[in-house]
C-alpha cells in the first residue's frame, strides 16, 4: 500500500509540474510588433511652477488581434492618467491615454507612467521638463520719510 501510495504520489507531482511548465511556455508578444504608441518620450520643456502639464499617449494596434488595455500608473501623485481600464481595442483601432502633472516641481523632473496591455506587455512613458519660478518684479522702494497727512 505504501509503495502504491508513493508512486501516485510521484505521479500527481509530475503532473502538477508538466501543468506548470505549459502554461510559463505562453509566446510573449513584442509590443513593437503589435502596437504603435506616441509621444512615449515626452518633453514639455520650461514651464513656470504651478502650470500644469497635459499630453495624450495614442496607442494603435498594428496586429491582427484583439488587445486589450489593462491598466496605467503613474510613478507619483503628481501625475496622473487617464484612460478606460480593461478597454478592448481591435486591428487598426487607436485608443488614447491622456497623462497630466501638476507642474508643482521647481527645477528638472522626470515622471514616469506604465501602461500595461495583456500578453504581458507594458510600455513606460516619461515625462520631462524644466520647473522654473516666475521672475518677481523687484518691489517699489519706500522713502525713508513717511507722509504726514
């Protein structure tokens, strides 16, 4: 009985594993080859501190398959997208991802955003730019003397 019980054992484990292995040996899809997406790089220059920042990511599927649009974070709150989760866009279909950030950063920043599709497929977008504070108008200079009324 022992022995019987052993090797069922061994046999569950083996198929457990096999199981295991088909479903890792799934083909990735390479994104180049199944999506076009724009302004992935996107540099929105100087701006002053405060002013927002606004772009919109289009994502058109160059396949012959149905993909699917999973998710998008961005890397901060101070970013953030904007975009249907779980939209379903077909061959020649284009839909869009518009990011905004507060433009509260003095200085250079980068932001980053993930788009995630399925068939483990993800592509990060990054924003860059030049936080500058606006010049301020040097103050009137007051007298020494005060008016007297």
């Amino acid at each position: 009985m022992k022995k019987l019980l052993v090797a069922f054992g061994c046999l569950l484990t083996f198929q457990l594993v096999q199981a295991q292995d088909q479903t890792n040996d799934a083909p990735k899809w390479e994104i180049g080859k199944v999506l076009e997406i724009t302004n992935t790089n996107f540099n929105a220059g100087e701006r002053p501190v405060g002013v927002p920042v606004d772009f919109v990511v289009e994502i058109k599927n160059i396949s012959k398959d149905t993909v699917t649009l999973l998710n998008a974070k961005a890397g901060c709150g101070c970013t953030t997208p904007n975009f249907t989760p779980n939209q379903r866009f077909g061959p020649g279909q284009t839909v869009k991802v518009a990011i905004s950030y507060n433009g509260g950063q003095a200085g250079s920043y980068g932001k980053v955003t993930t788009i995630y599709f399925d068939h483990d497929m993800t592509q990060t977008i990054m924003l860059t730019g030049v936080g500058v504070q606006p010049k301020q108008e040097p103050a009137p200079a007051q007298s020494a003397n005060p008016v007297k009324q």
